[in-house]
C-alpha cells in the first residue's frame, strides 16, 4: 500500500485514491541570532491505523533560497531523501546541509 501527500492541490487531486493528509510543522531556527534562518527543522507525522505500517519513505522538499547580505542570490533548492527498511519505521531523523558552490 502507497500513501501520498503534496502541498500542492493540484497534485493531491492525481492521488486521491492514495491521498492520506499528515500533520505537518515546520520551524525556521537562527541559532546564532543574527537575524538569518540557520536550520530549518520539519516535522511530518502521518495518521495510520492500528494494522498499518511504514516501510520506506520517500520526499522531495522544495526550498525558495535568498541571500542578500554582500551579493544578491535568489534560487530553487531541492532535497531528495530515501529512506527503507525491514522492520516499521517508527521515527526517522535525517540531518543535511545546503551548500552553495560558485565558480
């Protein structure tokens, strides 16, 4: 069995015979507090039934980047994870950088 969300209606309208809609929260952290976003932490839990369980996980996060301190940069981010296993995932913690290389 497959279950889908998206922030996008649109897409959810493809996948209503899969479409299970998650508690969702997210967080902007400026650990440093200079007034930038350092960390963005988000929380995804979706509502099962008792005889239900994950397996894998798949998500594709979008991010709208700025940066406008010594130069102006604006682009689209996007973070791809995976995640499998054998046995019921009952909690998943991934952790991951954005880097930025110019040339």
């Amino acid at each position: 069995m497959n279950l889908y969300y998206s922030t996008s209606p649109t897409t959810n309208k493809l996948n209503t015979e899969i479409l299970r809609i998650p508690l969702f929260q997210s967080a902007e952290l400026d650990d440093n507090r200079d007034g930038f976003t350092d960390r963005l932490e988000l929380g995804i839990q979706m509502p099962l039934t008792p005889a239900e369980c994950i397996y894998s996980l798949n998500s594709v996060v979008y991010f709208d980047v700025k940066f406008e301190t010594i130069a102006k940069y604006e682009f689209d981010a996007v973070s791809y994870i995976n995640f499998e296993s054998t046995s019921c995932i009952a909690k998943v913690d991934i952790d991951g950088d954005l880097l930025l290389r110019q040339t």
